[in-house]
C-alpha cells in the first residue's frame, strides 16, 4: 500500500535551490552558504539582492553598477502612476499591491522575454519599486504626498523618509536596511513555492510576482506581525501576563511564536529583539518591548515555544514609525529580492511542477438522467 501523502507537503523537497538554507535544529539561516548573522549589521539590503539575484557578494564596482540598475528603475510606470489613486481608495495594502505589481508589468520595457538578462533586469526593477508602491499607496490613501527619492539614500532610507515624510537618523536607516536582509528570502515558504510554480509554467516574472504577493497576502503566511501589533495594542501594559494566559486558556492562537521549520529560536528573531530594545530606549518608551519580552516569557513558560521572525519585528517597525496596517507590505519589499532570485534560478533550470494527489471522493458512481435523480 502507498504511503499516505504528507499534509501540507511537510518536509517534501519541491525543488532544489542554491539560495538560501535553514538548519532548523541548530536554528540557523544562510544565503548562498553565509550565515545570517554573519550577513545581519554587515551587510547591506542592497549587497544581498545582489548576492540573492547575481549570485555572489558585489565588489565596490559591481555594488556601484547594481545600485544604479536599482536607481534607474525606481519609478514606476504611467499605467500604474495613473491607477494608484484609484486603486488605494477601494483595496487594502496587500490588495493593492497584487493589482499594481501586475499593472508595472504593461509598463516594463522586458515584460515579453523570459530571457537571462531580461530577468535580472526585471529583479532590480521590482526590487527598487516595491518599496515605492507601498509609499505611493499610503500617501494616495491619506491624501500626502511623497517626497522625492534622495539618492544618498539607500533603498531602506527611502523607504523611511518617503513613507512617514521625514528624514530618518542614520542609525534608524541602518536598522530598517538589517530587517530587510533578515526577511529577504527563506527557502521553500509558501508565497515562494507559488512564485516557483507560476515560472515553472514558463510564465513571465511579474506573474510569479503576482503569484507570490497573492499568497503573502493570506494571513497564515503573512500579516502575523501585524496581528502581533494589534495583540501588544489591545491588552493593559500591565496585565501582560493575565491577559496572554486568559488567550491561551480560551484556545486563541497568540500570533509571532512557533515555526514550521525551526526547532529553537528563529535567528532573525534574536536580531530584531536587539533592535526593539535599542528602538525602545531612543524613542524614550520602552512599552512594547517590555511587553514584548514579557509576552515571550509567557507563551515559553507555558508552550516552549520561541518568538518567530514576525514577533520582534511588530514593535521594530512601531518604534520607526510605519503603520501597522503595512507590515506585511514591508515584508514584500524585503522578499521581493528572494522572490526574484527564485524566478531566475526556476527558469534557468527548469521543470514543471506537477505534483500528484490522493482521491478520496466517491466511487463507481452511476449517471442518471436529470429527472431520474
């Protein structure tokens, strides 16, 4: 007898990939063979797009040429310019951008070409735009407007200084730069998977995009970090603990613990934790941190288990001053280099992705006309 199918695809090997790798007992993340904390605070966002999508480390030369790509397609095109006003008044953040990711494909100069070249220049487009969408939809939902790029500024102090209308310090531009490598890829995640599967069709870039910022959007894949804000916003700064222990004993779910995949700490939440509590202590007020610890204390002692990615990630992004309601587009920006990257690794070798499926419907079923039934 055949072996029942795994539920979920737990633990099957969908695809073979040279972007990135977790050891999940050890708790531990590399991109192309670097260890995440080797990379977390060294690194810039821009050096691991290029690592993700180009293959290696960038010199200075080959960092300056990359970072020109990325400036040169950093505005998006007519078509989307003139539909985003439009589309902000009727769709939410992650709605949004599903729509106008799929408009910048009319509007991309190598929209018709699967092509080597035609893809790595597709990447560095939609890496350098998404971080403009999401800007663009918040100042078209909120009637502001959004400054003008600086290009002494990196892709994270752009995004800062566009998205809340104020230059952010340095040490806030270099926080936000750590967050968006420690989200830039993660193996075979479900938003991932369904952009592999689009390309594996042979299907063009911007729908593998599409695709993936679809499945992103579900809130068992994206949006806990927001869910996360949402739990340290609605219970008493006091009354932590109480208030965690009464969601667990009525069966609720507290949103930012636990992995599929890993059995210890989530690496990149030992980062981020770092980053709230420094957060915390600039901005004077160290309440969502100090909820957050004790939030964790909690849910360990009574569940085992370990903050993941989305946990510190809530109040990092609280503390820089971004709207709750677009965390799980931040997300995107960051993992739009990882996205990318598999695209070109799928159509480079590629074949498609077919699996099977077990029936478990009825059988020997009999016709009968529509008056006999």
């Amino acid at each position: 007898m055949a072996d029942k199918p795994t539920k979920g695809l737990a633990d099957v090997v969908a695809a073979s990939t040279a972007l990135s790798d977790i050891d999940g007992k050890a708790g531990r993340l590399f991109y192309r063979g670097y260890d995440i904390h080797d990379l977390a605070g060294r690194a810039t966002f821009e050096e691991v797009a290029h690592l993700l999508q180009r293959g290696k480390l960038p010199d200075r030369a080959e960092l300056a040429g990359y970072s020109e790509s990325l400036a040169a397609g950093r505005e998006p095109g007519p078509l989307v310019a003139a539909n985003i006003d439009e589309i902000a008044g009727k769709q939410t953040p992650m709605e949004a951008l599903r729509s106008l990711v799929s408009l910048s494909a009319a509007d991309d100069p190598d929209k018709d070409s699967i092509a080597p070249e035609a893809n790595l220049r597709k990447a560095a487009r939609l890496t350098a735009q998404q971080p403009v969408l999401v800007a663009r939809y918040h100042a078209a939902r909120t009637g502001g407007s959004v400054p003008d790029a600086d290009p002494e500024l990196s892709i994270a102090g752009n995004f800062l200084l566009q998205v809340t209308g104020r230059r952010p310090g340095p040490r806030e531009v270099e926080i936000f730069d750590e967050c968006l490598v420690l989200h830039a890829d993660h193996t075979m995640n479900a938003s991932t998977f369904a952009a592999r599967v689009c390309a594996a069709t042979l299907s063009d870039m911007h729908s593998a995009i599409v695709a993936a910022i679809g499945t992103l959007k579900g809130p068992l894949h994206g949006g806990a970090n927001e869910q996360v804000m949402k739990t340290l916003e609605s219970i008493p700064a006091d009354g932590v603990a109480q208030a965690v222990r009464d969601k667990l004993a009525g069966g609720e779910k507290i949103m930012g613990f636990g992995h599929r995949v890993y059995k210890t700490e989530d690496p990149r939440a030992t980062h981020l934790r770092r980053m709230s509590a420094e957060l915390a202590e600039a901005a004077g007020d160290d309440t969502y941190y100090r909820m957050s610890k004790e939030m964790e204390e909690v849910v360990f002692e009574a569940k085992g288990l370990y903050p993941n990615v989305d946990f510190y990630a809530a109040s990092v992004y609280h503390y820089l001053g971004i709207p709750t309601d677009l965390f799980t587009p931040v997300f995107s920006i960051s993992r739009m280099s990882g996205w990318t990257a598999h695209v070109i690794e799928q159509h480079a070798d590629n074949r498609l992705i077919r699996p099977d499926s077990e029936y478990i419907g009825e059988t020997d079923q009999k016709w009968k006309p529509i008056d006999e039934r």
